[in-house]
C-alpha cells in the first residue's frame, strides 16, 4: 500500500519539465519537488501565500478553459469568463494586481446568473472561481464542485473531466483542493 506522503509527492503530466517522452516511461521522474522543507501546503488555510495561489491559479485556468465552450455555446458574444481568464493569465505575469483579478471573477458570476443553461451556468462558475483563487487560494475548491454540475445527465463526461482535473492538479495541492473544506 501506497503511503498517503508517497502519493502527493507524485507528479502530473500537466507539470512542463514531464511533457517529454522520458519522463512517461521512467516512474521516478514521477516525482515533482515540494517545497524547500518539505511541506505541503496548509489545508486550512483558504489563503495560501501568492505564490502557492500563482501556481494553483495556472492549474484552473486549464480546467477553467476546457469548460469554457459549455458556456460560448449558449452566449457566444458574452466575452466575460474569457476576459476573466485572460486577467487571470495576466496575473501570473504579473501584470495585474490582485483587485483587477477579483473584479474579472465577479463577472464571471454575474454570466453565470444570466446563462439559462445548466452547463453553461456551472463553466463560468468554474471560470469565475478559478480567477478568485488569484485572491484567496480556498476557490479551487470550487472547481471540481461546480464542474460536476456542467455535465448534467452524462455521467461519462463528467468523471472524465473530473479525472483530468485530478490527474493535472499540481500533486503537492490535491489534498488542499480535493479534501480541503
């Protein structure tokens, strides 16, 4: 049996340095750095320092991203969740601040209250909270929540996105996000 600390210490395919052939076939390029001293971030704390909110803000744009044609689907010429993620991808470059950051998920939410749709409703969800983690890290786990609802009635697409989450979240965060809360 797989101890719980041996788990996390685990690294996804979504991690650039293991996009190579090698890194697929050799299980212990598997293994991704924590931090300098080892420890995982703290799952009771919803604020997590900036960087630890910068790199778990790059992990939900990418699952903020692949919801959001759900949500364009239903209202191609409502750009906010876009805006929103390009604000977020900003963020990380840090070319805008986090108050900029925030007010992009604000609109998000306020898409998501005028789309009818339940999938559409639940991707700019999902955009609106994947830009907040930006200002407070406790949004990610949001993500998987409300992608579940984008899938309603197809229970098939829904694990499936949901294992993409889980398999592309940078491994010293999955316990913050999945058992956070």
């Amino acid at each position: 049996m797989i101890a719980v600390a041996d788990i996390r210490s685990l690294g996804s395919f979504a991690d650039p340095s293991r996009r190579n052939s090698s890194a697929r076939e050799d299980p212990a390029s598997n293994v991704v750095p924590l931090f300098a001293d080892g420890a995982l971030p703290d799952i009771e704390d919803l604020r997590l320092s900036e960087d630890d909110r910068r790199e778990l803000v790059g992990w939900t744009i990418a699952c903020a991203e692949r919801l959001l044609p759900l949500f364009q689907a239903e209202r191609p010429d409502d750009d906010r969740p876009h805006q929103a993620l390009a604000a977020a991808e900003a963020f990380l470059r840090g070319e805008l601040d986090i108050d900029a950051v925030r007010e992009k998920a604000f609109a998000c939410h306020e898409a998501a209250r005028q789309a009818q749709d339940p999938s559409a409703v639940a991707a700019a969800r999902v955009c609106g909270q994947a830009v907040a983690v930006a200002h407070l890290a406790g949004h990610s786990r949001q993500v998987p929540r409300h992608t579940a609802r984008a899938f309603p009635g197809d229970r098939s697409r829904r694990d499936e996105e949901l294992a993409w989450q889980r398999m592309n979240i940078p491994a010293r965060f999955d316990a913050y996000v999945y058992d956070g809360d």
